[in-house]
C-alpha cells in the first residue's frame, strides 16, 4: 500500500494528464513527505516544456541527483549472534561453567605465545616454589598499590596466587590490568619466601592489516537513541533519516547503518523513569522508532543490537530485541535484529557491536580510565580479549555454559556506545568507533558528570577507513 504522501503527489501528476511508470513509486516512497509534493510539481513543469507525459524512475533519479551506483556493493554476514544460544543455565553451577569456559578460551588465546608452554598450576606453583622463573595464568581478583608496590591476585581452577609487583614500568601495567581479566605472570620466588611478579603478560592483540571492503561503500554508526525520553533528539535524527535520500554524495554511497543499543529509553529502568518518558510503553516508543527508521531507503541494511534500556533481558548476553513488542519493525526486509555483542560481517569487514556496559565498572576500577574517553577503556578490552571482565558489579553477566563475551575473533571495526560521547581511535590496526547518542543531558547524566556529545552521525568508509562526522545539531 502506498503512503498517503505518495498517493497524493501522484494524484497531482496524474491530473496533469501524466502516467506514473511502475518503477518510479519505490524512489517516491523514499523521498522524505516534506519535499515530495514540491518536486512532483518542479518534474511535471519540466516535463511539460518537453511534452512528455510519463515519469518513470530514470527522470526521478537524475532530477534528484540519486543515480544509484549499482557496482557499490552491500554484502553482509552475521558471523557471530548470541540469539539462538542463550540458555542461561542457573545457580553457581552456572557460574563455575562460565568462568572455566572464560578460563579456557584465554588460555587457548595465549598459547601462541611461547611462553605458555611452560604455564603450571597455581596449586603445582606453590607447592614446588621452584628456583627458576615459574608461569601461571588467571584471572585477576584483586589488585592494589601501597607505598611503592603493587600486589596482584590471581586465579586458575586449582588456586589463587598472590605477587608483588617492584618494577614501576611494570606496577603501571599491573595497575592497568581490569578486574577479572585474564593474564599470564612470570614469577620467581622473592628473598621472604613470597611471590615476585617479572612480567605480565595479557592475551591482547597482534597488530593486523585490517579487511577492507573492495567498494567504497559507506557506513553509518550509530547509538543510544533512547527513543520515549523527553531528552530524545527526535528532530536531529529525523534531519538525519532525511539526509539519507539527498543527492550527498556520501549519503549516495551509505548501504549499512548500524545501531549498537539503547534504541529506546525503555521502561522501569531507573526510579521515576515515567517522569522522563513521552512514551510510557515499550510498544509506544517501539512503534515511534519504526516511524522514524521506517524511512531510511530501502536500499540500506540497518542492524540492530541491544542495550541496558532495551527490552529482552538485562544480562549479558543480551538476545535481540523480542519481537513481540513491534513485529513490523521485525519483519522489514532491510532490517536485521541481532544481540549484544554480536559480530557482523560487512563486504567483508568484521564489525563488532556492544552496548558497553562494562565501561561503567572498568572506568569505576581501573585507574586513569574515564567517560570522556571512550576509545581508551575499549583498548582495554581489546587487550583484555574480553568484553566485560568484571564480575558481581554493576553490569549482570548471565550464567551461560559457553562465555559469549570473550573475544574470540578480532573484529576490523569495534562498535560500542553506551557513554553518550563520541570515541574514535585505532588499536593496532582496529578502528574503534564510540557513536555518542541522540539524547540530550539527562539530570542523571548531569548528576554524575557525562556530558554528552549527541547528534553525531559518524560515517566510515569501508574501503579507506576514512571516518567523517556529520553534526545534526
Ligand atoms: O548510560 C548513559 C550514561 O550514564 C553512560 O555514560 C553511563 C552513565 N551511567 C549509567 N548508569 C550509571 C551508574 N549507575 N553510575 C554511573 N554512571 C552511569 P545509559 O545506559 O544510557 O543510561
Ligand atoms: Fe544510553
Ligand atoms: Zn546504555
């Protein structure tokens, strides 16, 4: 069915005695309703003068300036969903299978490195408190500076270890080490008997040369919506949505938009909430984001994950949006639900999206950390090969058999939001997108210090990794 818009600025051309070719409805549904009346009558003045009297795709498109590149292209694959694989097993059980499975997929990690093929047992460590350099390798459960040292713990499924740091180069490594993460220690046994840290090893990553697209295909990043707050920037992203179907040529070459969570602002999610929302249910602020997504072109895949605000649950991992809440949304050929993390090829480059809800536990522990510097955490959970290391703070990891989170498979591009302020870095060869948002300061955010940076659309090429940022303030 047509959109009303449509119907009647067809209806104007059609009592000007013109036929409409077929072909030409798919772009005029795609012009945005404001400007559509006003350039059905500029193509029916001109064609008038020409005495043609049928408007077929080719004279919209070169009245528009929106000739398709039709060797652009837009290829995807969703390589990694953590959808299907939910199954959140419970209770401690739960627990210990997810941290032996964290356990294991590291240590597979950092057996390239040479070192590890001399890694033993914590438990075996301390009972032989050899004369020589010794290897171990956990996860970190505490550390902490006094005076001129810094002491680490750490631990494997056969104990817990404990080893001072003197170095000062390496106490700043020890001190930049996540809770929870994973790590390889060189120890030797120190002159009171304990144990002294030599060298720390954490999985990381290598430098790479990144996949590249071979067209140069465009796309959009984007984040933390919160559509159904007052804060929301509902006109901003409209402008945005607009500039899509404009004769940009960047906007020409856009075929991926990608939407890393915190679509809608949800519901109950903090106190008071009801306060903040002009939609008060989910189904309303679902319904108001088809309306505003609905009219990016067909021609553009849109992906989308969730975050802390979304509806599915709140543990990581999340499951795509359910779609009970907006089938329609759902049901659109150019739209894809997926969970968070996920990972999604696009022409070949592997891009990674999480909400980043980690970032506020990391930013709370780790020393020298901070919201206005997204792209600095996200290097540590590249480093860390984990997404969310720390356990029993604020974000809630869900007691699955296989850990989703750790990164298994180093992406190109690594795609997180959740701070509201736009981070934009490369880590050996990754380029590291924070998208910002597209609400306002919230009294929340302004309570605890974010300032946010909203209204960014930012924009890669896939082919160079050339970022641009367009301001829709
Ligand atoms: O998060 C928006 C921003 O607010 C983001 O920078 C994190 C910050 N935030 C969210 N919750 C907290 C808590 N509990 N303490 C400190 N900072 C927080 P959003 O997910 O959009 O609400
Ligand atoms: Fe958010
Ligand atoms: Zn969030």
């Amino acid at each position: 069915m047509l959109k009303k818009d449509v119907t009647l600025a067809l209806n104007y051309a059609l009592t000007k005695g013109f036929q409409i070719h077929p072909d030409a409805l798919k772009i005029l549904e795609d012009i945005d309703s404001r400007q559509l009346q006003q350039i059905i009558k500029d193509i029916v003045r001109e064609k008038t003068k020409q005495k043609m009297f049928l408007i077929n795709q080719d004279d919209l498109e070169s009245f528009l300036g929106i000739k398709e590149d039709e060797n652009l292209q837009n290829e995807h694959k969703i390589l990694f969903d953590p959808t299907p694989k939910i199954t959140s097993a419970e209770g401690v059980d739960g627990f210990n299978a997810l941290f032996a499975s964290r356990f294991s997929k590291l240590k597979k990690i950092i057996s390239i490195r040479p070192e590890a093929n001399q890694l033993k047992s914590i438990a075996s460590v301390i009972a032989t408190k050899s004369d020589s350099d010794m290897y171990v390798c956990g996860l970190v459960s505490s550390r902490s500076s006094e005076r001129n040292i810094t002491k680490l713990v750490v631990d494997d499924q056969t104990g817990s270890i404990e080893a001072i740091v003197f170095d000062n180069e390496l106490q700043k490594i020890a001190n930049s080490l996540l809770i929870d993460q994973f790590v390889m220690l060189r120890i030797v046994v120190g002159k009171n008997g304990g144990f002294v840290a030599k060298d720390i090893i954490t999985p990381d990553i290598s430098d790479r040369a990144s996949n590249r697209s071979e067209t140069e295909t465009y796309a959009v990043f984007l984040s933390d919506l919160h559509i159904g707050s007052r804060y929301f920037m509902e006109d901003e992203l409209n402008e945005f949505v607009s500039w899509l179907s404009t004769p940009d040529p960047i906007a020409r070459k856009i075929r991926f938009i990608m939407i890393a969570g915190d679509v809608v602002d949800g519901v109950g999610i903090y106190p008071n909430q009801d306060k903040e929302l002009i939609h008060q249910t989910l189904e309303e602020q679902l319904k108001k984001t088809q309306e505003i997504l609905e009219k990016i072109p067909k021609n553009i895949k849109v992906f989308i994950s969730p975050g802390n605000h979304d509806p599915g649950r709140r543990a990581l991992p999340q499951p795509a949006l359910p779609k009970k809440y907006n089938s329609e949304l759902w049901e659109k050929e150019n739209f894809f639900m997926v969970g968070n993390p996920s990972m999604v090829s696009l022409n070949g480059v592997k891009v990674m999206m999480f909400h980043g809800q980690s970032i506020d536990d990391i930013v709370k522990t780790t020393p020298g950390l901070s919201y206005d510097k997204p792209a600095d955490v996200m290097k540590h959970l590249l480093r860390a090969r984990h997404l969310s290391p720390i356990y029993g703070s604020l974000t809630p990891l869900a007691p699955e058999l296989e850990d989703m989170l750790t990164i298994d498979e180093v992406p190109d591009i690594f795609h997180v939001g959740h701070v509201h302020v736009v981070g934009l870095d490369v880590y050996r060869g990754v380029l590291m997108i924070n998208s910002g948002a597209w609400q306002k300061q919230t009294p929340f955010q302004a309570s605890v210090g974010v300032v946010p940076t909203p209204g960014l659309a930012l924009i890669v090429n896939l082919k160079t990794f050339k970022v641009f940022s367009k301001d829709f303030n």
